[in-house]
C-alpha cells in the first residue's frame, strides 16, 4: 500500500501561518451557519488524498452555488474520508453559538473514518479533540483541506434550509438561508417564529411566542 503525506500550502503561504508540517493524514475542519436565526449550525471535516487532487478549492463564500455543489460532490468521491456534523437548534439555544458551533466540529472530526494526526480548523478557536489542533484565521483561503471542509458544510447547511422552506414556505429560507435580511425580519414579524428560529437570537426573542410557534 503506498505511503500518503499531506498536503499544506506552498512554504509562501505557511511563512506567517502557527503550524510545522507534520507527517501524517491531515484534516481540515470548517462551519456553516453561526450567523443565521435559524436552523443548525454544520461543521464538517475532510482528509484530503494527495493522490486524487481537486482543483478550484477555494472558500465556500467565494464560490458560487453551482460550483460549490459540484465541488461537495467531487470532495465527497475523492477525499481519504470526510464528515459531516451539526449541532441543533436546542443545543445553540442552551450552549450559545460559539460552544454548539465547537460541538459541532468536534462531532465532524469524531465522525471521520480515518483518525488524523492533526486537525486544521478555521478560525481563532479550537473544539475538544485528542489529537493535536491548530486554528487557522482564513484557513479557508489558505489550506485546501478546510477549504474542501467550508464547502461541505455550506452546501449541507444551503439544502437544508431548501428543504424547510417546504416545510415552512412563509418565512422564505431558501432565499435567505436562515439569515437576518429584511424579508426574514419582516416574515417574523408577521408569523411569529417557527421551532426552527434559535430563540437565544434577539431578533428571534422579541417574536417568540411559544403558545402560537408556527408548525408546518
């Protein structure tokens, strides 16, 4: 069986970036979905194979949907292994984001096929894990792995928000995705929230009323 070494950016971009390479698989971690009032947030995490390389990784929010979707599909088909996470709206409710949005991520990496030896995740803040960690500001842009991470959890988190706008047509989550816009705001104010809504949010708070939630 042949030997994989992981992939880390090209030594110009690592100049200013807190890790060493290590030997060993590597698995990029990213989210999707802190900023919306409502719905999960979704981690994900994916160990890349050196062997089977995808061009066109780039930050989710910088793709678009078409791409985005014909990327999860060829990450899916190509990656060593990858994970798919979330954590609820309850548990957003109870822990606050942040914490749900760690949870979350240490979900993806405990859901991985392979263990890695290190995990790269985007951002400033690390979950719980028994393998050595960094975080990475703009890791997305920076290392493919989390790049190949930000794009599942993005396109996971995109459809489900399709699938509750059936569910749930008024409030208009396939256009928005869960996020505060004008036509979300107004839609909570006209409707009240429905058990999607994160209530810990508060422009969610000022409309929840729990003996009239909105149920499909």
């Amino acid at each position: 069986m042949r030997s994989r070494k992981s992939s880390l950016p090209p030594l110009s971009e690592q100049a200013s970036l807190p890790w060493h390479p290590h030997q060993g698989l590597v698995a990029g971690v990213d989210e999707a979905g802190r900023g919306p009032l409502a719905g999960p947030v979704v981690a994900a995490a994916v160990i890349l194979d050196d062997l089977r390389p995808i061009s066109g990784l780039a930050d989710s929010k910088k793709l678009t949907a078409a791409r985005r979707e014909a990327l999860f599909d060829e990450i899916r088909a190509k990656a060593l292994c990858c994970s798919i996470a979330e954590a609820s709206v309850e548990e957003i409710d109870r822990l606050n984001i942040l914490q749900a949005t760690l949870l979350a991520m240490r979900r993806a990496v405990l859901g991985l096929r392979l263990k890695p030896a290190l995990v790269l995740v985007d951002g400033n803040r690390l979950p719980v894990l028994d393998v050595p960690a960094e975080a990475i500001v703009k890791g997305d842009a920076l290392v493919p792995a989390i790049s190949a991470a930000s794009i599942l959890a993005k396109v996971h988190r995109d459809r489900w928000c399709a699938q509750v706008h059936e569910q749930f047509p008024q409030y208009g989550f396939a256009g928005h995705k869960g996020y505060g816009t004008a036509a979300h705001l107004a839609a909570l104010q006209a409707h009240g929230a429905c058990p999607l809504h994160r209530r810990s949010f508060a422009p969610v708070a000022q409309h929840w009323r729990p003996e009239e939630s909105v149920r499909p």
